[in-house]
C-alpha cells in the first residue's frame, strides 16, 4: 500500500541504476529516495536465475529496512527473472519493474513495427521483451542482441571510449541491417553509454531509456494512490556493496549538482553499523 511521508526504494546490480534514480530526482525533487546498488557481485546478467533471486531478495530487504512506500527494480535482469518472485516473497511491497514500462513506450513510438532490444545475456535469454512485445497477435518484428561488455565498460566509466564505440558498432550490426527503427536500451547501464549506442544503432533510430518511463510511471503510481508530494527538497541516500572511483564518478556525473551522500554497507549489518565509510558528494 502507498502512502505519504516515506522513501522511495531503487536497487539495481551496480551504478545503473542511478539513471532511474536522477529521472525521479528530476521529476519529484521532493520525494525522498533510497538507492542501493550491488557493486559487489555486479554483473548479474550473466549469473544464474536462482542467483538473481536471491540477490534481488537481499537488495529487497536491505531497502525494506528505510520503510519505502515502493521499490523500483532498476534492473532489467531481476525485472525479467526476479520480478513475480519478489511480488510473492514480498507481498506487502509495491514493486514497480523496468520492463514494462520500456515495453509499453517503444510500442507507442514505433513507425514500422521494427524493434530492437539489447540487454543482458539473462535478460535477452528470459523472453520478457519479447513476450510484452509480440502479446495479442501484435504485428511486431522484434530483434533481440545481449550485449554483456556494456555493463562493465560502464562499470569502468568508459562512456565515450573508442573501445565502447568498436564494441557498440559489432553488437548492433545485426539490428541495423534489420532496419530496427525503435532501440530499447534494455538494462539501466546502457543510457551511460547512450552516445556510443546511439551512433551504432544508425540515424532516424529512437531509442527508449528505462529511466525516463519508469520515473514517468512513479509519479503516475503516487498521484494514483493519492499520495500527498514532498515539501522540500531532499538529496537521494545512496549506498552501495562496494565502492571504488568510477562509482564516485557516476555519482558525481548524475547526482553531484546535489549533496549527496554515499557509503559502502554489507547486507548483513545495518547502515548505522558502517558510519565511518561514507562520502559526501555535491
């Protein structure tokens, strides 16, 4: 159930999700905002259904400990393997997934019913994309491409990088000679790459960012439950399992108009546990 007066919880497996968290930010400056990410054990679109279950419930429950009125699963793999599992193990949580809401966007922006979408290996491998996409007989010709070194080129703040472009450049070819006129960035550390991405995927290609729709859907999901807005502006609490330059650079790169606060926690010990490994950004 929603309500007034709490945060809004966002967990993604590394730095990606803070795209989603700096859309909220923008949108609803007066929402509070708890975000986690498991820098730790980031990739998980390459590890096992079973391992992003559990990963996604300890993520869960470490943002369950700042009572948010919803958690934003800002990560395309648990949104695609995890999302129904969270729902059950969870059941008084308000989830929100990323799929979803892309799915519904690149079927609105579409001209010709030529659709890519890029992920993870898990991702991809689940068929959430493609079931969404091609439910109800719609006419839609859907390429799917799991491109699994975007996550650690983002991971390693190589956004521009001519390695990221070269890489980019293979991974999409297959999509351009599709004549792929939607792109659905489908894991949240894509939109880091978004201008290497876009250069791949080839001129009049619209690309749809998970960030923007789900943030859009946020504020829908509030207003609908009547969900009174924040006063004031508060700046976004962020905690991560493990912390290293390029995730203070990410920080900086998307929230660092703002004072921000990051620490390094364990899911096994409570924030308070871990005071003295914090930074203040901003």
């Amino acid at each position: 159930m929603l309500s007034g007066n709490r945060p809004i919880g966002v967990f993604d497996s590394g730095v990606g999700g803070l795209t989603v968290v700096q859309k909220i930010v923008r949108l609803l400056p007066a929402e509070r905002v708890v975000y986690f990410g498991d820098t730790a054990r980031v990739p998980y679109g390459t590890k096992s259904p079973d391992a992003v279950r559990t990963f996604a419930a300890e993520d869960t429950a470490f943002l369950l400990r700042f009572d948010p009125s919803m958690i934003v699963i800002a990560c395309h793999t648990v949104s695609s393997l995890a999302a129904g599992y969270l729902a059950r193990k969870f059941p008084t949580v308000s989830f929100l997934d990323v799929v979803t809401p892309s799915a519904e966007k690149a079927l609105s922006v579409t001209r010709t019913g030529r659709i890519g979408v890029i992920g993870t290996p898990a991702t991809i491998a689940s068929g959430a994309y493609q079931k969404i996409l091609c439910a109800d007989g719609r006419n839609i010709r859907v390429t799917a491409k799991a491109c699994p070194l975007f996550v650690p080129l983002a991971e390693e703040g190589w956004y521009d990088h001519r390695v990221a472009r070269e890489i980019a450049c293979i991974y999409l070819r297959e999509l351009r000679r599709k004549k792929i006129d939607t792109l659905i960035l489908g894991c949240t550390h894509y939109p880091l790459l978004k201008k290497v991405i876009r250069h791949a995927a080839g001129p009049g290609v619209r690309l749809v960012d998970a960030s923007e729709e789900v943030a859009a859907k946020v504020k829908d999901m509030l207003a609908a439950a009547g969900v009174p807005a924040g006063t004031r502006p508060s700046p976004p609490r962020i905690f991560f399992s493990d912390v290293h330059p390029h995730v203070q650079a990410t920080v900086v790169r998307f929230l660092g108009g703002r004072k921000t606060v990051v620490r390094r926690v364990s899911l096994e010990r409570p924030p308070a546990a871990e005071r003295g490994e914090r930074s203040c950004i901003g």
